[in-house]
C-alpha cells in the first residue's frame, strides 16, 4: 500500500500544478486512473483500502512513515532529517491521510 500511496501523492501533486481548476481535474483523474493500472487495482479497491487502514490507526502510521521514508530518499540530506523528526499526529477527531 506505501507504493500506491506514494504515487497516488505524486500523481495528485503532478496534477496540481496547473493553475486551472478544470484543468487540475481532469489530469488528476488521468493521473490517478494510471496509479490505478500500474498497481492494477481499480478506484473502488483503492477507496476501500483506505477506509480500512483508516480504522487500523497503527497500520496506517506504519504506512504513511514508510512513504515519508521514500520521499527522504528524494530529498537532500538536511530536509530528510526534517521528515525524520515529524512525527504526525492522529489525535484529532479526523484522520490524516497525508
């Protein structure tokens, strides 16, 4: 799951670039809808995926660290000991996806 979340965020974030809401739209369900092939799951698969981790709390920060990881990969050495110290919180009455 850390793999299709990790380019789920990358697709939506791709997506959001463009300053057009239209636009940002459209190329996030393009860009999502090929996450989805490359793991060859569908949309539905997806969402029911992460109402489940959702209710599983530790699984899902054991999750969203290792995507964090990733993206430390990605990143110069000073911000990836930034992500290393952030820790999110899920004491809220909502849960944080990303």
């Amino acid at each position: 799951m850390a793999y299709v979340l990790y380019d789920y965020q990358l697709a939506v974030a791709m997506a959001d670039e463009d300053g057009d809401l239209r636009k940002m739209a459209e190329k996030e369900y393009l860009y999502t809808q090929a996450v989805y092939r490359k793991y060859g799951i569908t949309e539905s698969q997806f969402n029911l995926s992460i109402a489940h981790y959702a209710r599983n709390p530790k699984t899902l920060l054991a999750i969203t660290e290792e995507v964090s990881k990733r993206y430390a990969e990605e990143i110069d050495e000073e911000q990836a000991q930034i992500l290393a110290d952030y820790r999110p919180s899920f004491r809220t009455d909502t849960i944080v996806i990303w």
